[in-house]
C-alpha cells in the first residue's frame, strides 16, 4: 500500500502537514483544507509549532 505526506519546505527545512494518507486519486479536499490550515498556523509562530525531540 502506498501512502501519501503533505509537506511544504520552510527555508532548507521540510514541514510535514499530515502523514500516512492513503495514496487514492487525488488528495480528499478536507485533508487539503487541514493542510493548509497547519500551514499558517506554522507561519504565525515556527517554534510553537515545532517538536523539538530529544537530541543526541
């Protein structure tokens, strides 16, 4: 099964909006909907939207 990630590029780094969609014809206009409205959330602030995991 394939799988589909919405993603934008923010500078060198890549965003990921939603993951593990399940590859059909084309994306359901929900999930775009949802995507892009991650993205300007993102835009608004990048550090409160960011997962800083541990680091090793």
């Amino acid at each position: 099964m394939n799988y589909r990630i919405l993603y934008f590029f923010h500078g060198s780094e890549a965003v990921v909006l939603a993951h593990a969609l399940t590859k059909e014809r084309r994306v359901p206009p929900p999930e775009i909907e949802r995507a892009i409205r991650r993205r300007e959330l993102f835009e608004t602030n990048p550090e409160k939207h960011t997962y800083q995991g541990a680091h090793q």
